[in-house]
C-alpha cells in the first residue's frame, strides 16, 4: 500500500470509495510479493500493481465489483487453472490476492496510518482475510501505541496484536493463521499483515564519486541512505544530492552511537567505499561485531588481502570474517561509478535472497525462491 498511498488517502479524503486488490501470498514464480497493492479508483483509474501486469485485467474488474456491492472476495490465479491463460497468468506461478472496498466507513483510520508511514513511525494493518463472513474483511491497525478497530473478538485481536508487532519489528508482511476465537493452534481463519516498518537503513562510508552512484542506486531500492565522511571538504550535501542525509564523523564512532541509539537493525547495509585503513580498519571492526545484513568493502585484491590481515590483528575473528563481502560487489565488469553501483547493489539483492550472481540463462528451476 506504500506505493499508492497518495492516490489511495485523496480518494479517501474526498469520500470516494476505491476497490483494493493486495497479494496475500504466492508460489512458484509469481512475479510480486505478499503486501504488492492494486487500486481502482473511482473514475476507474488503474494504480499500482498485483503482478506485474499478469492477472491485472480480472483484478481490475473484481476491484470494481466490490466497489459496487462492498464485498470483500479472497481469489486465487494459477497456471494451472482452466482460465489462467485467458487472465494472462502465464509464468507458472500462483498470486493469492484479498480484494476490497476502501472508504471513510470501512477504514476510517487510513488518515492516521498513513501520517505514521510519513514520519517514518512503525505501523501495521491487520485484515481477516479468510473465515467466517462476519470476520471478513475486518481490520486492526497496530503500532507503538494503542491499536485501533476489531478483527471480532477480543481473543483474537490480542493473539493478532502480539504476531503482527513480531511481523512489524521485522519490518516484514505475513498472514498469521489461527482458529475462529484466535487460537494459535486453530485453522479456518487467517489474518494478512501489512507491516510498514521505516524504510531501512544503507550507510556509505567515504565520500567518493562512487558513493554518489551508491546513495543513488541504495534510495531506487527503498534503503535510506547516509553518507559519511571524516573529511569536512568532501562530505557536503551538494556532493550527494541524492543521500538522505550526510555526515561528518569518523565512521566507527558514527556506526557504533547508531548502534547505541537503536537506529540499526538487522536489514542495515554498510558499504565502506573509502579503502584507506585509517578508516577502513576501525569501521569495518565494529559493524563486523553487529547483526547486520550486509557488510562490504571496496578494493583491489592487494588492498583486500592487507585489510583482512589488520582486522586480524586486530581481533576480528574468522568466522566474522567471512561475513565481510570484499572486494564490493558482484563481478559484472563493472568500470564506472555507476556500473560498480549496479554490482554493488546487485551483490546486496543476492545476499538478501539468497541468489547465486550466475546468468539466469544458464540455469535451471525456479527463478524466485
């Protein structure tokens, strides 16, 4: 819902009542993951999308439908279905997708949720998806404080509440399965989490030309990013426009009072593009400490083999060690800033989900795991 919030909330200010299509779950190969948010508006304007332009067609029409009869409807799309080809599901895999009606009296929060995304505060929206009639469609809307509307009963709100805010401190959108009052043992019931946790987190170490293609490549993937830099003359603003934030400070102090302030988590990414020991070494040793999901440093492989030997001289175990991506990136032939970017930021998405970097040609299989 992030991506078409603006359109979603001006509708929803005017009175107007849109038909929403979320994917709750998928399998094979699927081209968007659980939380991907169509809309329809209600001048039939199409924002948004549920698979990348395969089912859009029968969810555009579904969405209209509920904007009619208010009607909440879970449809399932698969190859193997007898009208797959004709809604254009053709990639083999299967889209779970919960279709709704969005107005001012079915979700009279949406002002509120969407303030939260804005300030960056954590906040989930949790729908019944599945069940009884009366429980569908319901939601709850969680965050830090108090939560707000009902799935239908207490029992269950509760049990929802304490899953979904594992789900939002993860950052990540799920369904929770439970039985008819809640119990976490039950079946017949299930409960979509749309979490929308602060974007998070890429902090570039050094400020080079390549940080800039790397703050601009880290902000395209949803990451905010930082740049930091000891050296005043090269950590300004108007060198990287694209960062959200600049700083100057030694790196590992930076990194390490992050870390004392809670504003690191376990989806942070560090890049240290600087390859000058004097900062390289000290930074590198604390973020190799932390439980981040990505650490990487750039350059060649003289200057690799003497970064690995001064981290451990200076203590940094093996095992740490070999969680360090060096040299930075995925071997693409990379040449310019913006092409070292593209290696760097596709070494990320790899480790992120578990890719090989091999051309997709010459392999075989699923494509998304």
């Amino acid at each position: 819902m992030r991506d078409v919030l603006d359109d979603l909330l001006r509708w929803w200010q005017a009175g107007q009542p849109v038909g929403m299509a979320t994917v709750v779950a998928t399998w094979k190969s699927a081209p968007r993951q659980p939380g991907a948010t169509m809309l329809v508006g209600p001048d039939g304007t199409a924002v948004g999308s549920v698979s990348g332009g395969c089912v859009e067609g029968a969810v555009y029409d579904l969405a209209q439908e509920a904007i009619a009869d208010g009607v909440p409807r879970l449809q399932r799309y698969g190859v193997s279905d007898d009208d797959a080809f004709s809604v254009g599901l053709t990639c083999g895999g299967t889209i779970e997708l919960f279709v709704e009606r969005v107005d001012r009296e079915s979700f009279p929060w949406l002002a509120e949720v969407a303030e939260s995304i804005d300030k960056g505060e954590p906040v989930a929206v949790l729908t019944c998806v599945d069940g009884p009639p009366e429980r569908l469609g319901r939601h709850l809307v969680i965050g830090p404080g108090e939560r707000q509307g009902t799935l239908g009963s207490a029992r269950l709100d509760d049990a929802a509440t304490d899953d979904g805010r594992g789900l939002l401190a993860a950052g990540r959108n799920g369904v929770l399965h439970y039985g008819p009052d809640g119990q976490r043992r039950g079946s017949g019931l299930s409960v979509l989490v749309r979490a929308y946790a602060p974007r998070p987190r890429m902090i570039v170490f050094g400020a080079i030309d390549f940080a800039a293609a790397v703050a601009r490549i880290g902000g395209f993937l949803g990451y905010r990013v930082t740049v930091c830099d000891a050296r005043p003359v090269f950590a300004t603003a108007k060198r990287f426009p694209e960062a959200d934030e600049v700083i100057v400070d030694w790196p590992h102090r930076y990194l390490t009072a992050e870390a004392e302030g809670g504003r690191i988590d376990e989806r942070t990414v560090v890049c240290v593009l600087t390859h000058d020991p004097k900062f390289d070494v000290p930074v590198l040793q604390v973020a190799l400490d932390m439980p981040l999901a990505y650490v990487g440093a750039m350059g060649s492989r003289r200057t690799h083999d003497d970064r690995l030997a001064r981290l451990r001289e200076a203590g940094v175990r093996d095992d740490a060690l070999a969680n360090l991506a060096s040299p930075i990136g995925l071997d693409l032939g990379a040449r310019t800033p913006e092409e070292t970017a593209v290696s760097i930021a596709a070494e990320i998405i790899a480790s992120r989900w578990g890719g090989r970097g091999v051309r997709l040609s010459e392999t075989t299989g699923r494509i998304h795991r």
